[in-house]
C-alpha cells in the first residue's frame, strides 16, 4: 500500500527535503522511507516515515536484526535520526535552498590511539573518505604534541594495580569506595570503583604520555582517571584486583567534500574554540561561544 500522499508531504515538510541520516539536501532525490519495513509489520504512518537519500536509503535497507551485515542502520538509530532532524530544521528555520549543496560537511571521532598515530604521521590509509587530503594548523601540531610525548605506538589506556585478599581488607583501606549498581550501565564490570589520588598516578605517568600531559595541565584527578574499578580475578585466584583507567585520547576531524559537479577552492573555515581543563559536550549550532576562523591551504588545481 505504502505511505498516503499526505504523509509523504509532511515528512518533506518537516524535514525540508533534507536526509535525516546525512543531513543533505537532496531535492527530488530524497524519498521517505520505512522505519519498520513494512514485510515486518511496519504501519504506513507519519511515525514509521522517515525521509532518506538515495545513499543512506541503500545503508537503511533490509536490516535484519538476526544477522547483521556491516554497518546498515537500525530501526531505533533511524527514528533517532529522524527525531533530530526535524527538530533541527524546526529550531533553526531551515528551508529547502535556493540552488544545490556544495559540500558534505562530516565528523568522525576517533577514540583509536594507533589510528591518531597513523594520521599524525600523514597516513590517512584508514580514514573513511577516500582521497582526503589532510590539513595541518595548529591543532594538527597539538595533536602531534601529544603523540610524540607517548613513548609508544599503542596506549591500553589502563593498568593493573594491587591485589587483595578480601573486600573487607580493601574496604578498610579505601573507606570512600563505592558499590557499583549493575542495573545502571556504569561501571557494570566492576563490583566497586574509587577515584585515585594523586601520588598513585605519579607511579604510571612515566609510562604514559597522555596521563603525564594531562597530569602537567593540571587537569582535575576525576578527568584524568575515571575510576579505579574492582573485580574478582578468578584465574589468578584474587579476591579483589584493582585496574586503573584513564582517559583515552579522543579526536575529531571535520572531513569536507566536493559534492556539486564543478570545482569549489574553500578560504577558511569558522567554527567554535573551547579551552578548558575539563570535559566538555559538543557545542550546539548557534552557540553563544566566540567562533574562530581556520584558513585553509591554497592548492593549485585542488578541488575540495
């Protein structure tokens, strides 16, 4: 049966002919699409609809929750998507353009401290986009700061610490543990966390670059470490073994592509700088924070 004429006309209403998956404006090449397919007992309402590109609709389709292949969205992931979208397009009065895109404009966050290596390192053999060319300013050298203070090419961003007979001995010595909750998603793995002090991480900053540049900045002990967690190691019959985790490096990288037909040169680039000794969100589109410009490299012949 599919979608009513009517529903179809919402949902590109709400979603300014845009995907809801990669926030593109396609025009007529956009359509709406079953969140629950419709051979699974998917409904032909306005909450099932969800307006997808060519592209993505590829990605969304014949999902089966069985037998996962490679990265294809979810239900769930789609109606989030959708749910941001609209209210994005809602809250900032986006409407359909005048003329086509011309960029596709993605982040991708990076949590691999050996894929950070390889990008420092001007390897983008791994990077999701093809052909990327990649610019290198003064956060790129940040980055770079940071990697050549880690004497090595890998990072567990985690440590064994001591080992004990007892929770009751534990206990004893650490009063201010905590007992973890398994039913809240924190922490499940460990029965009870602590957060370090000080003079214990001094012992492990010496083999790590990333806690020895956090610790240096003067970084707050709970951004640094997260947790001491403690669980049961039954192999190496220990009742209680500590393990240390501290923060991983994280990165994000602005990947900004050609989509028009024609070659495009890009000057700069704005965006909002935060500064601080602390874990931040992401900021929202039209933050109050001071936007600084990133002035992009002159190559000749370079299509963007």
């Amino acid at each position: 049966m599919g979608f009513s004429t009517k529903i179809k006309e919402q949902i590109m209403v709400d979603t300014a002919r845009h995907c809801c998956v990669c926030h593109r404006y396609k025009g007529v090449k956009v359509e709406v699409h079953h969140i629950e397919q419709e051979a699974l007992g998917g409904k032909n309402t306005y909450e099932n609809a969800i307006a997808v590109c060519f592209d993505c609709h590829a990605d969304a389709g014949h999902y089966n929750p069985k037998h996962p292949r490679g990265t294809k969205f979810s239900p769930r992931e789609l109606k989030k998507a959708k749910e941001i979208w609209v209210k994005i397009v809602q809250q900032n009065n986006i409407r359909e353009p005048s003329e086509p895109d011309k960029f596709l404009c993605q982040y991708f966050v990076c949590e691999s401290y050996e894929n950070l290596v390889e990008i420092s390192n001007g390897d983008l053999s791994r990077f999701p986009i093809n052909n990327s060319i990649l610019l290198k300013n003064n956060i790129f050298d940040a980055l770079n700061n940071v990697i050549t203070a880690h004497p090595k090419e890998y990072r567990y961003s985690n440590v064994c610490g001591e080992g004990y007979k007892s929770k009751e001995e534990y206990y004893k010595k650490y009063p201010a543990s905590f007992i973890t909750n398994g039913n809240d998603g924190k922490f499940s793995y460990f029965e009870f966390c602590r957060v370090p002090t000080l003079e214990e991480l001094e012992k492990y900053k010496s083999k790590d670059g990333v806690l020895k540049l956090m610790m240096n900045h003067g970084m707050p002990i709970e951004n640094i470490s997260a947790i001491v967690g403690c669980y049961e190691d039954i192999c190496c019959g220990v009742k209680v073994q500590e393990e240390f985790i501290f923060r991983k490096l994280w990165c994000s990288f602005l990947a900004i592509t050609n989509i028009s037909d024609y070659p495009v040169a890009l000057d700069s680039v704005k965006g909002n700088v935060v500064i601080e000794n602390k874990f931040s969100p992401f900021s929202c589109i039209n933050s109050s924070k001071p936007k600084k410009g990133v002035n992009l490299k002159k190559v000749s012949g370079l299509e963007f």
